[in-house]
DNA sequence: AATAACTGCAACCGCACACCT
DNA sequence: CAGGTGTGCGGTTGCAGTTAT
C-alpha cells in the first residue's frame, strides 16, 4: 500500500504563482512563520495550495536574501569542487552558497555549468599532459572541515562515506553497461582540468586510499583518521594488469575505482572510475572489472584511442 | 513573419528519512 | 517496535522566452 498523498490533490491550485498567492504566502510566514507544519499552513494562511508547494516557493523565490541571476566564476568553481567531491547534493552545494538555492544550482548545472565543462574539456583535452600518478600535493578548492562544519548531520569527523559517493553520480554505470560509452559520459571526468584535479587527489587527503606501488598508505588531513583500518588487500597477483587506485566508505559497501589507463597515442592521460555497485564480491567480480577496462578501451569512441603498448591498467583495492 | 528548435527555470513528483504515537 | 505522517531532497517535467531557420 502506497502512503497516503500530502494533500487533496483534487483540491489545491498547481502550476505557476501568482502574485496574489505570493503575496499571501510571504505576509503569512513574515506574520506567523511557518509553525513546523507546511501542510497546515497553506489552509491557515488562505491558500488554495499544496503544503510542498508552498514549503518550495518559499525557499526557492519568495524567502529573504534569495540570490537570482548569473552566477560568478567563484561560485562556478565552488560548485565544480564540491560536486566533484560530494555529487548532486545540491542542498549541500547552496548551503556553501549564500543566497543560493539547491534548485537553482542544480538547473544551472544541468543548463549551463555541465555543458560549460564539457567545452573547456574538449578544447583542454589535446593540450593535456598526463599528470604524475600518484599525485604529491594539490590543495582542495573547498575542505571538508568546512562542509562538515556547516553539514553536520550528514558529515561528521569519524564518516568516510561521503567523500567518496559522489563520483557515482558522475560515472558511467560501467558495470551494468555491455559498451559504456567511455568518451561521452565520463570524459568530462577525467580530462576537465579541475574536476580531474579534484576528484582524483582531493579525497586522497581525507579519506581515500591511494595505490600504486608498495605499502599501502592512507591519510588524512589531521592525521586523525583513526576509523581507517587496512582489511582484505587484494592479492598482488590479482592486480598485476591494473593500476588506479579505490575508495569506499566506512563500511565497506560502496566501492570506487579509478582506473588508470595511462596516456593513449596522442600523450593524453587516460583515466577513468568505476563504480561498484552494492553486494559486490570483489574476488567473483574481479575478472568482471577486468573485462569492462578492456571493453571500455576497446569501444567505439576509442577506436586508436589507447595505445595498448603504453597502458598499464591496474586497480588495487583495500577495504575497510 | 512564421514556426521549429532550443534553452532556462519554476514547479511537481516520488522516494527516503526522521519523528511521533 | 511498527506504522503513520511530515519534511527534505534529487530527478524530472512542462512551459515561457529566445534563437535559428
């Protein structure tokens, strides 16, 4: 049984609003607030509206200090940060952004931010030189301190989990896909300059585990990652054809890899994630991810893409 | 000038979670 | 503890305005 509608749908007004209800609804909440019950409100205040609508109109347009119009190149930057960082949390993103409300962000990322990325990717992308692997220092544009200051409920000092979430809402769903489409969903991943900076080298400061070569390290900014523990460590014979480096969260469900391709014909640097989804058995689904790299090297936008001679895939895995 | 295609944005929908009884 | 309800969130839709043909 499905649960019961907010409202009597019947009997509310939907679609565009009028000054009128505006009006009503501003002067009602200024007078009495919204008294913690945006279902009874619009009844109280005369409107013939659904309590969801009114709780959106207001946070969205009518409350005070609401920010409308261009965004500026900080605020673009701190949008490409955290949402590299931390994904299409949008209420998160505008809590960085005074003024700013998550709708609003989120339709100029999907309007104008995304495609914005994707140009500077495309024009970036035959100039790029691949970076080092691993990577020695690069500073966040946005710390975590700060989001978890501001966002306490859903991050706290001792959660790993969200720095890593993001990224599933930035790859391709490379394990569900017989031909990911390696160039198009994901490219603006790992050849935009800044998103590429940040989504690989940022959570290696907090919480992310970095491989590539002997011991396993992991840090984080305080050196105060005590909840980090090193369990199940791939064998190294299972990660001799990869390289790239995972995350996952604090319990051990939720897994990412980036996959390291190396540098293709042109000496561009090749990369990409891959998502595990949940219930994954790494040791069964191992030679799985082995084949999605190859396919994902092998599909039709990489025709000549990767030099086969000069990649060097591996994934090493800790989990925790 | 007409209209098709595109863009931007406000609003809606449904889901998940927290809280209450 | 279970079920009901309200709230918040992200994804999606629909429409108005703009641009291209």
């Amino acid at each position: 049984m499905g649960r019961a509608p907010c409202c009597d749908k019947a009997n509310v007004k939907k679609g565009p609003w009028s000054p009128e209800e505006d009006s009503k609804l501003k002067d009602y909440i200024e007078k009495f607030g919204t008294g913690g019950n945006w279902i009874a409100l619009p009844h109280k205040a005369g409107l013939k509206r659904c309590g969801k609508s009114c709780r959106l109109r207001w946070l969205n347009y009518l409350r005070p200090n609401i920010k409308h119009g261009d965004f500026t190149d900080e605020e673009d930057r701190i949008i490409c940060s955290l949402f590299a960082s931390i994904g299409s949390r949008w209420s998160i993103i505008a809590a960085q952004l005074p003024g700013r409300t998550d709708n609003d962000i989120k339709n100029y990322w999907n309007t104008k931010l995304k495609k914005k990325l994707m140009d500077m990717t495309m024009t970036s992308q035959s100039q790029r030189k691949p970076p080092a692997f691993p990577p020695s220092h690069q500073t966040p544009f946005v710390t975590l301190s700060s989001l978890y200051k501001d966002c306490p409920s859903y991050y706290t000092p001792t959660g790993s989990f969200t720095a890593f979430e993001p990224m599933s809402s930035v790859q391709p769903d490379l394990l569900n896909n017989e031909s990911p489409t390696f160039a198009t969903n994901s490219s603006f991943i790992h050849t935009s300059e800044s998103l590429m900076s940040y989504i690989q080298y940022y959570p290696a400061k907090e919480n992310f585990l970095m491989f590539g070569s002997g011991e396993p390290s992991c840090s984080s900014s305080d050196g105060s990652s005590s909840h980090i523990s090193y369990g199940r460590e791939i064998k190294q014979e299972d990660m001799s054809n990869f390289q790239g480096f995972g995350a996952s969260n604090s319990y051990g469900d939720d897994f990412k890899f980036m996959l390291n391709h190396g540098t293709n014909t042109r000496g561009e640097y090749v990369s990409q994630w891959i998502e595990k989804p949940s219930g994954y058995n790494f040791n069964k689904d191992l030679e799985e991810i082995k084949r999605l790299i190859s396919s994902s090297s092998n599909n039709g936008c990489s025709d000549n893409f990767i030099d086969e001679n000069k990649t060097e895939e591996k994934v090493m895995y800790y989990y925790y």
